[in-house]
C-alpha cells in the first residue's frame, strides 16, 4: 500500500476559536506532509515544542512562529523550506535548541538568530545557502553546546566573537568561503571537543596554540594554509587531526608524510 501525502491544516473551529490552543508539544516529524507550514501555528502559543522535520514542506518559516515565545525546542530540519529567515524569530527568547539544517534557506543570517542567547543545546543551520559573513553577534552565543553552520556559501573572516561561545564542545564550520587565518580567540574554547574547517579558503599558519587544546578531532583539511605542521599536543596523534588538501604544509610527525621544511639561512 503507497503512503498517501497529506498537506498540514491545523483547523479552525466554526466559531472562531482555535483547536488544541492548550496544547505543550506538536510533533509531526517523519511523516510526508506537503504544503506550507500555516500560520495559525502562531496561534498555539503554549508551545514549547514543535517539531515537523523529515516531511516535505515548502516555503518560508511564517513570520507568526514568533508568537510561540514559550517554544524550548524547534525542528524543522529535512524539508524544503525557503527564503530568508523571519527578524520573528527573534522573540524566542526561551528556545532551547532550533535546528533548520537540510533545507532551500539562503540570504544573510541576520542578527536576530544570534540574538537568542537561551540556546544551549545546539544550533543547526546547515546544509542551505545562507550567504555573507558570519555575524560578530554569535558571540551572544555564551552557553551554546553545538553549533552547525556547515555547507552553506558564508564568506568572510571568521569572527573573532566566535571565542566568546564558552560553552562550545561541537563547532562545525565547514563547506563554507571561509578566508584570513584561524581566529586567535578559538584558544579561549578550552570545552572545545571537534573543531570541523575543513574546505574553505583559509590561509596562514597552523596556530600554535591549537597543540594545547584537548580535541577528540580537529580537521582543517582542504585550506590554504602553509608552514610547518605542529608536532607537540595533539599533533602528536595523527588520528586526532586532519590536514590533508594543505598544499604548502610541511614537517610535522612523520606519518603524514609531508615534505621537509625548508630552513633559510640568516
């Protein structure tokens, strides 16, 4: 028997008033619902979780998701959502954890997601086409545990802010246009247990400093950075970090394999 799609309702009363506006928790996931999430969802303003991920929705997150301010947790991830991201979500100032990955969104990320300093659990923004630079406001970001922006056209510096999120263990920046050198203020992420900025277009050298830092992994695969490879810490293990794709790296343990350094004479 094939599995019909349905399109998501959420229903009005013939006399005007709401079903379920009592309701704590709307989880829809994994089905294959079609169409647009309604905007009446706005009205269910008891929620604290909404979850409609895994399905087939389409068009843009409606503005009036902003009046569900007691949401802790939102997922949206695996649809075909779109568009640019409501200034709206900006007033759910008690979310928990918001999880938009695997979706058509694209245009800047704007201030208003980085202004929800209640997230601790994680932030999942990867996998669309989010453009420009990442925001010095990700700084607000001070008790995150997880943060995504992977696979998505962010360009620019890497802030210097992003030494601010103290809470960090899961940091996920790759796949992006990512240029300049790696931040100095990623030595302050002393929580920091992967580090992902592999294939952007970073340069410099490897910062020392990253030796001191206790990492389950970091890779920096598929930059353009250049200079002898560290060889204390965590360089130590070649199973702890990735480098390949570094076209103008050199030295470091043996079992990379990378070519000599050159020493100039004074």
């Amino acid at each position: 028997m094939v599995a019909s799609r349905r399109k998501l309702h959420i229903r009005k009363h013939t006399d005007g008033s709401w079903e379920s506006r009592n309701l704590n928790r709307l989880i829809l996931g994994g089905n294959m619902l079609t169409g647009e999430i309604p905007a009446s969802t706005g009205r269910l303003q008891r929620l604290t979780t909404l979850i409609f991920d895994s399905n087939n929705l389409s068009g843009p997150i409606p503005p009036s998701l902003g009046n569900l301010t007691f949401l802790n947790e939102l997922y949206l991830e695996e649809n075909k959502l779109q568009g640019s991201l409501p200034s709206s979500l900006g007033n759910l100032q008690n979310l928990l954890t918001l999880n938009l990955s695997f979706n058509n969104f694209s245009g800047v990320l704007l201030e208003h997601i980085f202004s929800l300093s209640s997230l601790s659990i994680g932030l999942d923004l990867s996998h669309n086409s989010f453009s420009g630079p990442l925001s010095p406001q990700i700084g607000n970001l001070k008790n995150i545990g997880s943060l995504t922006v992977s696979s998505n056209k962010l360009s620019g510096t890497i802030p210097s802010a992003i030494g601010e999120c103290q809470s960090v263990e899961y940091l996920w920046l790759d796949g992006n246009l990512f240029q300049g050198s790696i931040p100095e203020s990623v030595s302050t992420l002393r929580g920091l247990q992967l580090l992902d900025l592999s294939r952007n277009k970073l340069s410099g050298h490897i910062p020392e400093y990253l030796s001191n830092l206790s990492f389950q992994f970091l890779n920096i695969s598929f930059n353009d950075l250049e200079g002898e490879v560290p060889k204390e810490g965590m360089f130590r293990n070649k199973s702890a970090f990735s480098v390949i794709g570094n076209n103008k790296l050199c030295g470091g343990i043996p079992e990379l394999r990378l070519p000599n350094c050159l020493i100039s004479s004074p």
